[in-house]
C-alpha cells in the first residue's frame, strides 16, 4: 500500500504527523512533499526497504538532496513540533467541523461536512436531494473570494469546498473566516432559490 501524504503529511490532519496513521494503517511506502519546507520546492518518498532497493536507478530526482530544501524541511519540522501546531490543527480544526456542520443545519445547500484536522471538506448539493451542485461550489468559491476568504475546489464532482488554513491559524482567524463563509453560503444559497 501506497499513502499519498503529499496534502495530509506533517501534522495537517491533527492527531498525528500522517492522515493515514489516524486509520492504525502501516503503508509499504509514503510520499511526501508541500508542507514540508513551507513552500521551497520538496518531495519525498520513504519504502520499505525491499521496495527501495527494487529501485535500478541511481538517480531519482534531478534536485533531490538539495541542502537548501532539506535545512528548509528540518526547520519546518522543528517549528511544527516547538510550536505545537499539530494541536493547534487538531483543536482549530476540531472548532471549524463543529461550526460547519451547525451551519449545515440551516442552510439547504450543504450536505456532507467532513474533515480532519485543517483539512476539511464541505460538500455543496442541490437543495432537497443529494445531487452534486458545482454551479453553487463555484459561486461560493468566487464570492468568498472577493471577501477575502481563499478556499479550494475538490471532489469527484467538483462540488467539496476544501478548507485548508495554514496550520497556524488561530481561534479568531477561524471565526472570522466562519464568518464570512456563512454569509456567503447563505447568499448563494437564496441566490438558487430564487433562480
């Protein structure tokens, strides 16, 4: 088994370093990369041993091992851990999903609210069913936008607001951009009920 960690690595997820470890799953291998270095340009991969000496090449990466990228991931590393953002994301995180899902309650366009950690999913439906609703998703995408809220698009329909803050948001950061996501919900949701 495989774990993609490039998204959910590094203590995004809350509860541990790796989304997949919430799950008590031990991958033969993992990727890894973003969250890393903050930005700079980084990717891993870790295997078991005979996966990696399965490996004929001796060269994987035209810029791997670069000191600059690697001293950038040890003092990620260092900054997650000295400044406890893996709890923060799990107590922020944990903030949001609950707030999520009572907006949910009073507005027809949400459906399914999930998450973990800083890593959250609001799905976005046709009011009255559970069909996928990526006119809506892209309306709340533009609009919270130009409120300032920056939010990203996934899912297998297009239709799952992603949630991702920077793991170290804080309580009111996270209550202002609940804020302005539930007025843009609720605009748009009134939006397709008229139209």
């Amino acid at each position: 088994m495989l774990s993609d960690a490039v998204q959910s690595g590094w203590g995004r997820t809350g509860r541990s370093y790796f989304g997949i470890e919430h799950y008590g799953v031990r991958p033969q291998a993992m990727t890894f990369a973003k969250g890393l270095a903050n930005g700079l340009a980084i990717g891993g991969v870790v295997a078991e041993e005979r996966l990696m000496n399965s490996i004929q090449a001796n060269s994987i990466s035209t810029a791997g091992g670069n000191p600059v990228a690697m001293a950038a991931g040890n003092a990620v590393i260092d900054f997650i851990d000295s400044h406890e953002l893996q709890e923060n994301a799990d107590r922020i995180g944990q903030h949001l999903l609950s707030s999520l899902a009572a907006i949910s309650r009073s507005n027809s366009l949400m459906g399914e609210v999930r998450g973990s950690g800083l890593m959250i999913g609001v799905e976005l439906i046709e009011p009255g069913s559970k069909t996928p609703n990526r006119v809506a998703t892209d309306a709340v995408l533009a609009e919270a936008k130009a409120a300032g809220l920056l939010l990203g698009k996934g899912g297998l329909h297009g239709n799952v607001l992603r949630i991702t803050p920077p793991m170290t948001v804080t309580l009111d950061e996270a209550n202002e951009a609940l804020q302005t996501l539930e007025s843009v919900l609720s605009k748009v949701a009134a939006q397709t009920m008229t139209s």
